[in-house]
C-alpha cells in the first residue's frame, strides 16, 4: 500500500488495550478498508449531488 490512511502506533495501542498482538500486515489491511470505506462515502455523497462527504456517508 502506498500511504497508510491510519496512525500504526494508535492502532497497535487500541489492539493492545483489547489484549492481542499486532500483526506485520494489520496496520495496512486496516488502512485498505479505511480507503474502501472512503471511496464509497465520497460515491454515497456524489450521488446526492454533493461534494461534501458527511457522516451520514459512512
């Protein structure tokens, strides 16, 4: 993946705090579904005739 669209130490620290280990590929696969999550937001909120994502897009 090109730039991660997480930050790597908060994640490992969220997974942490649940008591499990990261991963070498979690950060990256969290940040795809990140971009997957994103890319149908900004879908979501052309379809409504709008070039502003909102909250209500995810």
């Amino acid at each position: 993946m090109a730039d991660s669209l997480v930050v790597g130490s908060k994640v490992k620290e969220a997974i942490k705090a649940q008591d499990c280990n990261t991963a070498g590929d979690a950060v990256d696969a969290l940040s795809e579904v990140v971009a997957w999550h994103i890319k149908r937001a900004a879908e979501r909120a052309k379809a409504n005739g709008r070039k502003t994502v909102r909250g209500v897009d995810f």
